[in-house]
C-alpha cells in the first residue's frame, strides 16, 4: 500500500515539473504579436475617355490612329502590362515607362480598315498593376468600301477637307429651346490638319471632339443653335468660319438658316380662348394692270378680334420690290391695324406675284401670308 502512494506521488510531481517547465519559456520564444500590414499605395489609370468614333473612314485610304491618353490619378506608381486588341486589324502601342501620380500615359491604336467594310466596333484591353487590373478602351466607325463612293457621303469639298454639306438649317426653333445638328468633316489629305478656331455668333454653340485630324479621319462638330435674344421670328442667316492649318482653303463658311417659332405648348384651353386672334379683310390682293416704274399700293387691315393684345413680331418680304408700312405693331382687343404694301415696278413685265408674311403671337395662326398680284405693262 504504502509503494502505491509512493509511485502516484512520484508521477504526480514529474507532472507539475514538466508542465511549469513548459511554461516557463524563454523570451525569444514567446511569439509576437501579428502587426498589421498595409498594402501598398497603387496607381490608377484613369483615361479621359474610354470611347472614340472614327466616322467614316476610307477602306483604301490607309491606317487610321487615335491616342488615349490618361492620368495616374492614384498614389502610387502603375505601368502597362500589356494590351490586347479584339482584332488582327488593330495594333497598339503605349506608354511602357512607369507613371508617377500625377504623371500622364497614353495607349495608342492603330486600326487598318483595308478589307474591312462596315461597322467599326473593336475593343482594347489594357491591363496593368494598378487598380483597376484591366480596363477597355473602345474604337467606333464606319468603314466605306471605296475613296468614290465615300465622296457619296461627303459631297462638297473645302481644299482637303470634305464635307457633307456647307448649309445648316434649323426649320423650328422654339423660342424656350434650340436645336442641334453636326458638321461631318473628313481629312482627304495625307497630312494631319487642325481645327484652331470656330468664329460664330454667341447663340451658336460649337465643340469639336478633338484639335485636329489624322489623315484619311473624320471629325463631327456638334452644333446646338439658340435663339439670340431679343428673339427675332421668323426667318434668319447667319456664318460660320471654321479655321484650320488647310493650306489649299484654310478657312471653311458654312451657312446657316434658321427659322425661329413662338413656342405656345404652355398654354391651356383657357388661355387659348383668352390669347389675341388675327382675322385679316384680305390675304390676297390682285393690283390688275400697272404701267412700269409706278407704285401701286395694296392695303390690308388687321383686326384683333381676341381678348388680349395682338402683337405683330415682324413683317416679312420676299423682294426688295415691297415696301410694306405697318400702322402699329401692337392692336388692342377689338382694334384695327393697316398693311400698306407699296409695290415698285422697276425691270418688270408681264404678270408677277409676291408675298408678305407676318408673324404673330396668335397662337392659331403665328405666320399668316399674304399675297400681292400685278400685271406690269409698258
């Protein structure tokens, strides 16, 4: 009895030994607590625009390029990898040095669109160490099958450049909004030309997607016309002078006509009954026979048969020949009005007719015509 608590009390001490022996580690062994790593700061290639349109682009008319460029918008350095295009017909090249914040790269494609009539739609891959790892870059257009059905689209040329028209027109244009339209241009040359300035009245506003166009590229000028103020109705020109580095005709005109109209949509049925009513004694008047160089006059009169003002914004000839004398611009509910159109018959014969028109703010009829006949004899 006595051996058996011997040996228990024996092993129960080399017990405690070894476990105190276990704990009591020296300080080099005690493991350290795990410190909290940051990763490191990355770049950011950030493009100015992941997107660009070609137009229309020349089958025959050789290679076509475009930079994207960009900025390290991150807060450390990146570098391209690589990059990947969707098409044997794209080529790239880029910026293969590291880009610091701040610092500026770019990503250069080269598209080649012998054999490739059609629709222009390729992506490009660039893929880099910074955040994001991959991003896409777009390039757009349309491939023509050759240089003379391409001069199709572009039908009038300004020294190198075509273009698809040199007339602007905007039919109605509400006095509350504007219109917009574009100027298609395309690089005919084999040098790259420049867009340096646009001269156009304030109410016309311009932008241009780029400063200039590689050979065998097109450009669309986006052109958003305004009413200028004070609005004028009617009918209206203007210019544009674009100026570019064209050796052959550096300064492009193109014309634009406008027609500007009273935007009358925010009115209600009751404000229509109570809005101003033009009711005219005549719209045509035939002056028989005249002798030449005398000066007939035909007199029209105007009622306002409303219940507000009737206002006539503008009285419009179509020939110099007419002299049209308004009595009053502004007629009162129940009041009346004279048109007098004085017709001088200078280098005419035979019979001949003109027009007049007037516009107004009676919502029913905002442009009334008026016609005037004659017979010119010897």
């Amino acid at each position: 009895m006595f051996k058996k608590y011997s040996v228990l009390a024996a092993f129960t001490m080399l017990f405690v030994i070894t476990v105190n022996a276990q704990n009591k580690k020296k300080p080099a062994e005690i493991a350290k607590p795990k410190e909290e790593t940051t990763p490191a700061a990355k770049g950011v290639i950030q493009f100015l625009y992941n997107s660009f349109d070609f137009g229309n682009v020349n089958e025959k008319g050789g290679k076509v390029y475009h930079t994207f460029k960009f900025v390290n918008s991150g807060y450390g350095p990146v570098k391209i990898n690589d990059v990947i295009t969707s098409c044997g017909c794209t080529q790239t090249n880029w910026i293969t040095k590291v880009v610091e914040p701040n610092d500026t790269g770019y990503v250069q494609v080269v598209f080649d669109p012998d054999g490739r009539q059609g629709k222009l739609d390729k992506v490009i891959t660039v893929l880099s160490d910074g955040s994001p790892k991959s991003q896409s870059l777009t390039i757009k257009g349309t491939v023509y099958p050759s240089k003379f059905n391409f001069a199709n689209t572009f039908k009038y040329q300004y020294g190198n450049l075509a273009v698809i028209t040199n007339m602007l027109n905007f039919p109605a244009v509400k006095n509350t909004s504007y219109d917009s339209t574009e100027i298609g241009f395309y690089n005919m040359s084999n040098k790259q030309i420049y867009v340096y300035r646009i001269d156009a009245p304030n109410h016309i506003l311009i932008t241009k997607p780029y400063d200039n166009m590689p050979p065998n590229t097109g450009m669309q000028l986006k052109v958003k016309y305004y009413p200028n103020r004070p609005v004028e109705y009617g009918p209206v020109k203007h210019e544009i002078k674009i100026h570019t580095n064209d050796d052959s005709i550096p300064i492009k005109t193109f014309y634009v006509s406008a027609n500007i109209v009273e935007d009358f949509s925010y009115l209600t049925k009751s404000d229509r009954k109570k809005a101003p009513r033009a009711v005219f004694n005549k719209t045509e008047i035939d002056l028989g026979n005249n002798s030449l160089f005398s000066t007939p006059v035909a007199k029209f009169t105007i009622t306002n048969k409303g219940k507000q003002d009737l206002l006539i914004r503008r009285v419009i000839r179509t020939c110099n020949c007419l002299s049209p004398v308004l009595s009053t611009t502004l007629i009162p509910k129940g009041k009346t009005a004279t048109l007098d159109v004085t017709y001088s018959l200078a280098n005419m014969a035979g019979p001949d007719t003109k027009i007049i028109k007037l516009i107004t703010n009676d919502p029913n009829q905002p442009e009334v015509t008026l016609t005037v006949k004659i017979n010119v004899t010897e």
